[in-house]
C-alpha cells in the first residue's frame, strides 16, 4: 500500500490531490481533493477529504469531514468528524461528535459522545452517551448504551430535558445481550435484555431475560 | 415471480442463530446487502430475506466454518474472480468440467497451458448446460464467445445466462439478475443459468483438494 517514500504532507495551510501512499497527514488546515490509499492517516486540524479513505490506521483529531466513505482496520477519533459513506474496519474508537451518512461496520465500536449514524453493526458496541445520539439501527452481540456522569455545568445542563440531555434515540436495536439507558427506541430484540433508567421503549422482544429499571416505560413486551 | 421470504425473527428460531451470528456474517459480507429486505409489519420494523436463499446460504456456512474461515467463506460466496490458473488436464482429471466441454471450448479460449478462472468458468457452464441436456454442442459453441466476450462487462454484478428458443432458433442472453424480462409469444425459454450460484459452485470444486 504506497511504497515507503511517498507521502502526503500538509503542514500550515495546503492542500493535495490524493493517491496512493504511505503516509498522508494533515497538520493545520487541509484538503484533499480526492481518494487516498494510505498506511497512516493522520489529521491533526482541519481536514478536508473529498474522496474515499483506506487506511490500515486512521487517527482524526479536530474538526474534519471526510466526504466518501472510510476503511481502517483502526480508526481513533476526537473531536468533530463527518463521514458521507460507509465507515467500515475492525477497531473504533471515537470521542466527540461523529456523523456517519451510512453504514458503520467493526468489530469494536467503543464512542463517547454524540453520534449521528445511520447503521451500526459491530460485534461489541460500547456507547457512553454525552448529548443527543440518533443511530436508526443497532445490530451485535453485545450492546451496552450508558450516560457518563455529569459534573458542575454539564450536570445542570442535562437536568433541563432538551438537547443538551444526554440520550440516544433509535429505531430497532437488535443483540445477544443488550443493556440500555437513557435510551428512547421503537423495538429492541435480543437474548438477554435490560433496561437501565431514562428509556421508552415500544416493544420489547426478548429470549432469555428481561429487567427493567422502575424509572423506565416498556409499551409492550413479548418472550419468545 | 415473486419470492417467498422470511422474517428475521423467523430465520433466528428456524436456524437456531444469534443475532450477534447473523450481524457477523452480514460485516463479513457472507450474506449480501441485497438480501435484506426492511418493510414495516404491524410488529415494527422488520427485516425480511428471500427465504430459499438465505436457508441455503446459513445451510452452508454453518456446515463449513469449522473447516474454513470467515474470510475465507466470503471470498467464495463473492461474485469475484478468484486469482488462480489451472491446467484444463487439471479440471478433467479433477472432474470439474468434461470431456466434451473442454474440447469445446479448446479452439475458443486457445489451447493455453493455463486457464483463468473466469475461463474455466466459461467451461464449467458449458459444461453444466450440455449436462442439462437442454442444449446441443454446436448451441454451446455460440454461448462461448458470447460469454467470453460479454461476462467482464457485468465487473462483479451479479447476471444470469438465458437461451430462448424460437422455431428452432436460439438465442443466448447475458442479463442483470433481478430484472424482470417479458418476451412475445412462441418464444421459449429453455434455460436459465444463475451465474453467481455456478461461481460459488465452481469455487466450492476447487478449494476441495
């Protein structure tokens, strides 16, 4: 994947056409104006693709928009990121607010923050909720949806109902084992279920167990 | 022609998967994006699959996956080339493909020492329409280049073979599959070849050693 010498380097202010290389990296504000094959990608700033990425390792910091879809075996993200195509790899690690127009598929998904995705399929999904996430479909094994505490300013803020309020809407959210809060779904399927504090769920199909916590609404619920 | 499906909670109870099984196979892509059907049910949501398929398809892979990887499932389930040549002194000692389609298809492809595998793949249908005893060898001598020359054109789409017949005439086609074809009366249809499925067959052949 791009001989060892060639590289995209954009320190300061600049911009590239894209390719095939070993290393492309943004430091500062950057464009690329095209699809990037790379070993390393690294966007430190404000970066700007507008074609496809396939990285073995992504690392996002900042605020950046990646218009085509993205494939790294490891994407790290912090910060602000926008994706206008699938977001597909093995390991994710996102903390921030990430929008995906499509699909996301891993095999780890660990976010912290708010989400905005139209798919999710991973095998572990770790979601620790911090504002209003919005995911039309989570499918896998086990799926945990949790609120991080609050502290000082924040704390008050998520007291108001409103967008500042830490929760996850969704329409289906499918898994072998699933654990949810502060979460607002249509239907959640799975083998064993609990519904932790904050949720409204419409119905509930379950195999082994269900548990819900006083302060959550099920409409219906069905064992099968 | 409508095709008979199943719903997913259906599938899980029919097959005894997991959801965690079923979402794993769909990332791998051991089961197509094509497959999933959302309509609304008075439930909800729901996902529907084309049920002979996706029974078949789950059939397979559960049968298969202690002996091969995920990885490698996908890439027979795939309707892509695979990178390999072999010898067609190879294929007939192997049994994958006949006598008499292989002479066939000897002065269209070339007496080549190797063949690609979208060659042999070109044989092995062959093959299998002389098998079906539909077609006659002069009719799967004009399937050849019309195969050779129009297969790459469909890249990785999945295409379906066709010969009509009409008053002795035939006529092969290479169709999208999927699409819906209506033809005027006294035409008739005499065979229809799902290609992806005859990959995934041919694929099967060749991994076994």
């Amino acid at each position: 994947m791009g001989d060892k010498q060639r590289k995209i380097l954009i320190t300061g202010i600049g911009r590239s056409g894209g390719g095939d290389v070993h290393l492309a990296k943004i430091e500062g504000v950057g464009k690329i104006e095209g699809d990037v094959r790379c070993y390393e990608l690294s966007i430190n700033g404000k970066g700007d693709v507008q074609g496809h990425v396939r990285a073995v390792t992504a690392s996002i910091n900042g605020m950046s928009s990646i218009r085509g879809g993205l494939h790294a075996d490891k994407l790290n993200i912090e910060g602000k990121v926008s994706f206008g195509g699938p977001v597909t790899g093995e390991q994710m690690r996102m903390n921030g607010m990430v929008t995906v127009k499509g699909s996301c598929e891993t095999e780890i998904f660990e976010a912290n923050g708010r989400m905005d995705i139209d798919s999710l399929n991973a095998s572990q999904i770790k979601l620790t909720l911090q504002g209003s996430s919005h995911i039309n479909e989570i499918g896998g094994e086990s799926i945990h949806v949790g609120k991080q505490p609050g502290k000082g300013f924040a704390k008050w803020l998520q007291s108001v109902p409103g967008p500042f309020a830490n929760k996850l809407s969704a329409e289906v959210i499918e898994g072998d084992n699933v654990y949810l809060e502060y979460t607002t779904a249509d239907i959640v399927r799975g083998g064993i279920v609990r519904i932790g504090p904050g949720c409204t769920i419409g119905s509930v199909e379950y195999k082994e167990s269900l548990d819900v916590h006083s302060s959550s609404k099920i409409i219906k619920h069905v064992q099968r | 022609m409508e095709e008979e499906l199943i719903s997913k909670k259906d599938l899980l109870e029919l097959t005894g998967i997991s959801y965690g099984q079923l979402y794993r196979w769909k990332r791998k892509n051991l089961l197509p994006e094509e497959w999933f059907i959302r309509k609304s049910a008075f439930t909800g949501q729901e996902t529907f699959f084309p049920k002979q398929k996706i029974l078949d398809r789950i059939d397979k892979i559960v049968n298969m996956k202690d002996d091969l990887s995920l990885d490698e499932l996908a890439d027979m389930f795939s309707p892509a080339s695979k990178a390999i040549s072999i010898s067609m002194k190879e294929l007939i000692e192997r049994n994958i493909v006949s006598l008499s389609a292989s002479k066939a298809a000897e002065s269209y492809i070339g007496q080549s020492e190797m063949y690609t595998f979208e060659q042999t793949l070109c044989v092995y249908i062959l093959d299998y329409c002389l098998q079906t005893g539909e077609i006659s060898l002069d009719e799967g001598k004009t399937m050849l280049p019309t195969f050779l020359e129009h297969y790459k054109k469909f890249k990785e789409q999945q295409c379906e073979l066709i010969l009509l017949r009409k008053m002795g005439v035939s006529v092969f086609l290479l169709v999208p599959s999927g699409g819906e074809i209506h033809f005027e009366s006294g035409v008739k249809i005499i065979l229809r070849v799902d290609v992806p499925a005859m990959i995934e067959q041919l694929k099967l052949k060749l991994m076994a050693i």
